[in-house]
C-alpha cells in the first residue's frame, strides 16, 4: 500500500493510497467522516478480483488538508475527485453514500469514468429535520457557515455487525460534525444529480431498511434515469460493512467486470 499527496484545483493536498492490483484501475470514495483505513477490506476483494485500487481522501477527511465536514462549494469536493481521477489513469468508481453524491456531480460537471457504482448515495436524508431547523441552518450558511455541528449520524445505523459500530465509535479519524454550509451545499448538489441522467453505466446498490439516506428518493431517481439498482432488503447504511458483505462486495466485482450482476 502506497499514500501519496496530490494537489486539488485550489491547491488543497488531499491524499491518495494506492492498495496494488495490476488490472483495471478502480477508484474507492468514502462516505461523510470516514477515511481510508475503513476500506481495507473493499480493497481487498477488488484487488483479489484483479482489480488496481486506489483510494481518495477527500478535503476534511483523513490525512487530506481541510476543515472537517466543511466545504465552501461542493465543487471543492468535486475538484478533489477530479484531481484523484486524473492521478489514476481513468479508473473506474465505487463511492459510498456522501461519495456517492460527489460523484454524481462530477459526473454532471463532465467527468467521464467507465463506469460507477453508488452503494446507498446521499441524495436525501432519511430522517427529516424540523423546518426550523432546516431555516435556522441555512441563516448560519450565510452568517456563520465554518461554524461546526453535530452531524447526527448514529453509528447503531451503520450495519448490524456490532463490532462496525464499536470501531466507529472507537475511531480517532472519525468526526462527528458538520457545518452550515456543508448541509446548504450538500442540498444544493443534490438537487442537481437528482435532475441529470448520468451520461457513463451507473449501477445503485441500495438498502431500504437504510436508516440515513433517503434510498427510496434513490430508487426512484434510478428507475427515472436508466440506473441499474438492486435492493438489499434489510441492510443498514453500510452495505460493504454489513452481515453478508461478502455477496455485496461480489456485486460490486461482477459490474466493475461486465458491466452486470
């Protein structure tokens, strides 16, 4: 395994690790908070698949520069993505939840991967805040928008594998907030992808029983746009980290390998 720092538009390192493998290059993006040491085991079974992986951290997260759950424009954390892409040699991409959302946008914005693999991408929130919470939000987006916040998101949500959610919580690299502006941006982008159709083969895997992304606005998204899903009935948040990861993760392997499950 090989880290290295790359430099994003706006000259924020953010870092990359390289996992090995010597066929086609596939590209891990991590969810909100979460960093690469969570993906090990993803990486693995790609790369025992005959898959080249690498893995990005993007800005706030990780060992990459930049404030936790902040971003001033999501297009930061798309700047990121590119500059990952371009230092991969046109790999193709699995993104998880937040990552997920990211890549869309990219994908709005002209990136042309092979092909993509969203698990559980956060394109809505399944719990709904109170309205005034949702107001009070978009004010500090304009008056205090660095200030931070507590994400809400449970770890009990993640997978019923409870050692996942005792590692979560035990995780120094792990954070537990957001800003005004994160949330205002993370709407704003997903209104966005929810209105394109993705112009390279897109593949969804999703979990209804998903406590924290709104995966039936999801569902309905797919079917709208021509993206292949499958639902994974009873799953948590986490699918790759989920009682049964295994079958996921040879999922993930048979669309990078043929474009089908």
């Amino acid at each position: 395994m090989q880290s290295r720092l790359i430099q994003s538009a706006d000259g924020t390192r953010v870092r990359v690790v390289d996992f090995g493998g010597t066929g086609a290059p596939v590209l891990l993006v991590h969810g909100l908070a979460e960093h690469i040491g969570r993906y090990g085991h993803v990486a693995k079974a790609l790369v025992d698949r005959g898959f080249h992986v690498s893995m990005v951290e993007l800005r706030g997260h990780g060992e990459s520069e930049g404030k936790r759950g902040h971003v001033n424009r999501w297009d930061e954390y798309v700047a990121d993505l590119n500059a990952a892409y371009n230092a991969c040699e046109t790999p193709m991409i699995v993104a998880h939840s937040m990552g997920g959302l990211v890549t869309l946008d990219a994908l709005r914005a002209g990136l042309r991967p092979p092909r993509v693999l969203l698990s559980n991408p956060l394109l809505g929130v399944r719990v709904k805040a109170p309205r005034i919470k949702v107001l009070a939000g978009r004010l500090l987006s304009r008056i205090l928008p660095s200030v931070s916040l507590t994400n809400e998101v449970p770890s009990s949500g993640l997978s019923h594998d409870p050692a996942v959610a005792r590692a979560y919580d035990a995780d120094p690299m792990i954070f537990h907030t957001i800003t005004p502006r994160w949330f205002t941006e993370m709407e704003a982008a997903t209104v966005r992808v929810l209105a394109v159709r993705p112009a390279v083969p897109v593949a969804m895997l999703y979990s209804d029983a998903d406590p924290i992304t709104d995966t039936e606005r999801a569902a309905e998204w797919a079917a709208e746009h021509g993206v292949i899903s499958r639902d994974h009935p009873g799953m948590l948040h986490e699918i790759f980290n989920e009682v049964g990861k295994e079958a996921v993760l040879t999922e993930v392997a048979d669309w990078l390998e043929r474009g089908e499950f």
